[in-house]
C-alpha cells in the first residue's frame, strides 16, 4: 500500500467523520452474515442515527443487491471525488460491486491488491459524517478483515455470526480469537436460522441442531445478542433489495433483529458516555 501523506490524510479525514465502527464475522459462508449485517445497518438508522455499509467481500459482494442500489455507481461530490452511493438519507454503501461492468464480473485478486482496494475504499472516497460504520467481511479471518482492522486502528467491536451446528461454530470460535488477538471488543454472538415455525401447527421445528452458540458463550465469556428463526421473507426481502426489519416488522425475526441493534446501540454507546 501506498504511504503517500495526501492518501494518509485523507485516511484520517473518514476515520475522523465516523464515530463508531462495527465488523460483522462469520467462520463460514452461508450462514446469513450480510442478512444480519444490512438488517444491523436498518436496525441503527431507524433508531436514528446515520449509518455506513462497507462491503469487504471482494469476491462475493452481496450487499448492493440486498439493499437494491444494483447498477448504480458510486457519485461525485462538488470537487469530483468519489463519495459512498446513497441508499437512503442516513444509510450509504460502498462496494465494489458498484464498479464492476456486471454482475457475473469475477474478482481475481490476490491478497496485495484487495488490501490496497480496502484502503481505497476508505481514503479515496469521500465518506460522510456518520455514527456507525457497519463492515460486512467475507467468512473467516484472512486478508480483508485483517486489513480492515488494521487500516481503521480502532473499532468498537465485532459481531459474530453462525448457524446453530456444532460444526459452523468451530469455524465461529477462530472469528471469536480473531476478535480478541486484535484487540477488538466481541459484542456477542448472533444465532441465525434457530429455529422453524410451522405454518400449519405452529410448532418449532430445529432444522439446524446444536448447541455451538452456547458452548461458545460460556467457553468465551460472551452473549448471546439474538437467536433468528428460520422466516421465508428474510430471503425474500433480501433478493428484492427491501428491508426485513422493516417491511416484516412484527415478525419474530425482525423483533429479534430490532433488540439485536438495540442492544449493540445500548452497548457502544453507554461504553461511551
């Protein structure tokens, strides 16, 4: 990466215009990461404040499409430099799903130039005054995490993301060390697809079994911030660029997402005062 001082300055400049920062793990894909990090992002703006989606995952950038900004590219502000696409009055994304020619356009990057891109993200474009920065990585703790952590210097904490099995929770627990080798603050544990209502009886049927959260709780001295059922519009919702926590609101799984958001809002900022 370049030690260019106009690209260090610019650097601290973000850094210095956003107040909290948040990164969403998961020692596996598949498990819903993104769900919970773009339902974290609605969870804080409805609450009020202004939020940031920064999209780390090089190879696999979902969140354009869940927050149904595809095809728009990043503007420029009044002295042309790039500025984060605007999804609504307090939420911006950058991705660079949004400066790729398509969407089937591969990334075939070695680790030194998605470092440079994840500096990029945060010197050459131009973020807004914003409370949260929510980082959305790929699974596991390579490159773009690292490089994340390591470029902003200070976060507030993490998010830990897994599927009930024993099995996604052993791959969960090396983002649980990741966090703290980094001195970076575990908030908790996010639980998704816990459970299935039957929509016929009503009956709760475990799908995915295990008691990995738990265990990773206990072992770990963490909580567990919200367990998410297994609910058809969450895919949905995330396939039409909508909001569940939003549009599903009286939802189990959008209640679960709303206290998720209050209790990181109620940590990070109490930790604060």
């Amino acid at each position: 990466m370049s030690d260019n001082p106009n690209t260090e300055a610019a650097l601290q400049a973000n850094r210095d215009r956003i107040k909290h920062r948040l990164i969403v793990l998961s020692g596996k894909g598949g498990v819903g990461k993104s769900t919970v990090a773009v339902n974290l992002a609605y969870g804080l703006a409805l609450m009020g404040r202004s939020v940031g989606l920064l999209d780390i995952d090089i190879h696999g950038p979902s969140l354009v499409k869940m927050l149904g900004v595809e095809g728009r590219q990043p503007p420029t502000n009044e002295d042309g430099n790039p500025i984060p696409v605007r999804v609504h009055d307090n939420m911006h994304l950058v991705s660079i799903a949004s400066m790729l020619p398509g969407p089937d356009e591969p990334v075939i990057w070695r680790g030194p130039l998605k470092m440079g891109l994840i500096k990029q993200f945060l010197s050459d474009i131009v973020w807004p005054e914003i409370d949260y920065l929510i980082i959305d990585c790929p699974p596991g703790t390579g490159d773009e995490p690292l490089s994340v952590v390591q470029i902003l210097e200070r976060l507030d904490g993490s998010v830990i993301v897994s599927t009930p099995q024993d099995v996604a929770f052993l791959d969960a627990r090396k983002t649980i060390k990741f966090s703290q080798k980094m001195n970076v603050p575990v908030l908790g544990i996010v639980e998704n697809m816990t459970g299935f209502a039957c929509p016929h009886c009503g009956e709760t049927i475990n799908l995915f079994e295990g008691d990995g959260a738990q265990k990773a709780a206990a072992d770990f001295n963490l909580s567990i911030l919200g367990q998410i059922p297994i609910d058809a519009n969450i895919a949905r919702t995330g396939d039409a660029g909508r909001p569940y926590i939003y549009d599903f609101g009286n939802m189990e799984g959008a209640k679960t997402m709303k206290k998720i958001a209050e209790t990181i809002l109620e940590t990070v900022e109490g930790d604060k005062k």
